[in-house]
C-alpha cells in the first residue's frame, strides 16, 4: 500500500524569498511593454522560462512511500529511491543540521519555491536536497547514493510510514 505526502508549506523566509523573485518577471514585463526594449523582453521571457523549468522540473509536488520505493513525484517527471539503500532516516532541526553538516552550499535552485538540487555540505560532502522550509526536515541516510534532505508535510508520520515499509521490504 502507498502513501502520499504532499511538500511541506514553504516556510516564512522562503515564501518571502519567492514573492520577491517573482516581482522580477513582472518588473521586466512591464519594462518591456512600456520601452519595447529588446533586453527586457528577452529578460522577461527567460525569466518566464526558468521559472517554468522550476516549477514543472525541479520542485517535487509530494513524495509516494510504497513497500520498496519512495517516489519523489515531480509535475513532468518521478525519481525513485530504493527503501533497501536507506540506511537512516530522521528529523533534524537547523541547530542539528549545523552541527551534523556543518556548512553548506547549494548547487542548484534556491529561494523561488524552496531549494532544489544539490549542497555541498563541511562534513558530508554533496548532499541532495528537496526542501521548501529549513527550521526541520527528514535526512534519509543511504548506502548508494547521496543522503537526501526532504519536507513532506506532517514529518513525523512521513518518517514513521518509511521506517514501517523500510523494514517490510
């Protein structure tokens, strides 16, 4: 049996970061139609596009938990994790995060819906990352493959139905 988690609400610093980021189309869409400037309709048009490749390719819609897989669901495509390379999985708050990870870059898509792609962390190394808020997330640990940093909402029923199918695969 599955269960689906949708991606956490974004948190305050990213809901305000996406509000922000998402002026900069308009602000050059209304550039473009008052100066017919060729800058500010190509600028306007790929800012339009890679918000789209964003939304539709980068930013998980939710997450699907079934006996031998977690599939993390994207508008136009699926990744699949194997349960049986998930050798740890639990809850961290930023503190323990600092701590365990020590300080990271990202590598990828970061403040227009949350932060998508890739950290590369102090303690860890490259650390693959699906987060729409940054106070607590699941660390899910494997044996192949990078960890993996999520926000599903309700984190620990999401951590408990994990540890549940993990364990009966």
């Amino acid at each position: 049996m599955s269960r689906s988690f949708p991606l956490a609400p974004m948190s305050t610093l990213i809901r305000g970061l996406t509000l922000a980021l998402l002026g900069l189309p308009v602000a050059f869409g209304i550039w473009a139609l008052l100066s017919h400037n060729a800058i500010a309709i190509f600028t306007t048009l790929l800012l339009g596009g890679l918000y789209g490749v964003v939304w539709l390719g980068c930013r998980p819609s939710h997450f699907i938990i079934s006996p031998h897989t977690l599939k993390i669901v994207f508008p136009v495509w699926q990744r699949r994790v194997s349960l049986h390379t998930v050798t740890d999985v639990r809850i961290l708050d930023q503190n323990a995060f600092n701590q365990e990870f020590g300080w990271a870059i990202r590598i990828g898509v970061g403040g227009l819906w949350g932060g998508f792609g890739w950290l590369w962390t102090q303690r860890r190394g490259f650390v693959e990352f699906y987060v729409s808020q940054t106070d607590r997330l699941v660390v899910l640990d494997r044996s192949v493959g990078n960890t993996l940093l999520i926000t599903p909402e309700s984190l620990e029923q999401f951590v408990q139905t994990l540890q549940e199918n993990r364990f009966s695969a």
